[in-house]
C-alpha cells in the first residue's frame, strides 16, 4: 500500500509540475478569474440568486438544495478534513511569466480543494432538481477544479478529493431534503 501511494503521490506532482510548467497567457487570465470568482462561493451563491429569480418554483428548489449542498460540503472540507491533514501547498516557482496566473496562496492545508467540494456540491445538489442544468453546471465546477491547479494552489487529488467530498454531500443533502 505504501508503495502505491508514493507512486500516486508522484503522479500527482508530476501533474500539478506538467500544468505549472506549461505557458497559457490567455488561460491563465481566464483561470485566475474564474478561481477569484469561486472564493467564499461568490459563483454559487450568484448561480443560486439566477436560478431563483428566473426559474419558477422548480429554480428556486434547486437553488436550495445546491446552497443547503454547498453548505455541508464547505462544512466538511474546511472544518473537518482540512484540520486532520497536513498536506502542504505547491511550491510555486515565482517565475515572472507564470506568476501573472497566480491567485493569493491559502494558508490552510491543500488537502482537500475547499473550491471543488463547493462547486461540485452546488452543481450535484442543483442538478438533481433541474437535469437540464447539470451538464452545464457540473462543467463549471470542473473548471473551477482545474483552475486552482492551474493558479498553484493546489495539486490535481486535492481537487478529486474535494470533488469527492462536494458530490457526496449533495447526495447527502438531497436525501435529506426529499424526508421533509
């Protein structure tokens, strides 16, 4: 098992170091956006107020169920898993060309992706109530994922982890939503 995730964790790095490594100008204006976008869940929180004010009743259900998603999934990412690990951020290389993608490095640990929890809870929890919205939905949070590894602030399994984290909460949620 161990040796498993030394190879793991080498991919990993190998990843994270292939994106860092490779110049994307105009990419890297649009991530860092996007990335600015996501903090505190401005995109969601944004995406949830559309959803409500223009999509009837059925808009205003997935707007809850993805918000009320957001929340156990930002819950468990920040306040539990973060805390328990202590898996350090990537060493940026303050190369003037590539730090134009960077975005404020975070203090707390990398592992798991608070923004990928966030978003994939959102677009899971919302996308159960109007499938219409899911594929477009699922593929924002996708890019929100890439993004924080394209700015440096995360390697590609905090981010599957984080997705992780953010679709099961959504399955969580809309269970317990459907009880009531």
């Amino acid at each position: 098992m161990r040796e498993w995730l030394t190879e793991a964790k080498t991919v990993d790095t190998a990843l994270y170091a292939a994106v860092a490594g490779t110049e994307t100008p105009r990419l890297d204006v649009a991530m860092r956006r996007l990335s600015r976008a996501a903090d505190d869940s401005k995109l969601w929180f944004g995406a949830a107020a559309a959803m409500a004010l223009l999509g009837g009743p059925d808009g205003r259900r997935a707007a809850r169920n993805g918000l009320v998603s957001l929340g156990i999934a930002s819950a468990f990412a920040n306040l539990v898993a973060k805390p328990l690990t202590t898996r350090r951020r990537p060493e940026r290389e303050e190369l003037e060309v590539l730090a134009r993608r960077h975005v404020p490095m975070p203090v707390s640990s990398s592992f798991p992706s608070g923004h990928a929890a966030t978003a994939f809870a959102f677009a899971t929890g919302a996308g159960q109530v109007q499938p219409a919205l899911s594929a477009p939905l699922r593929a924002l949070a996708t890019l929100v994922g890439y993004s924080r590894v394209h700015t440096g602030v995360h390697y590609p399994a905090d981010v599957l982890a984080g997705a992780f984290i953010g679709v099961s909460a959504a399955e969580l949620s809309n269970r317990l939503l459907e009880r009531r």
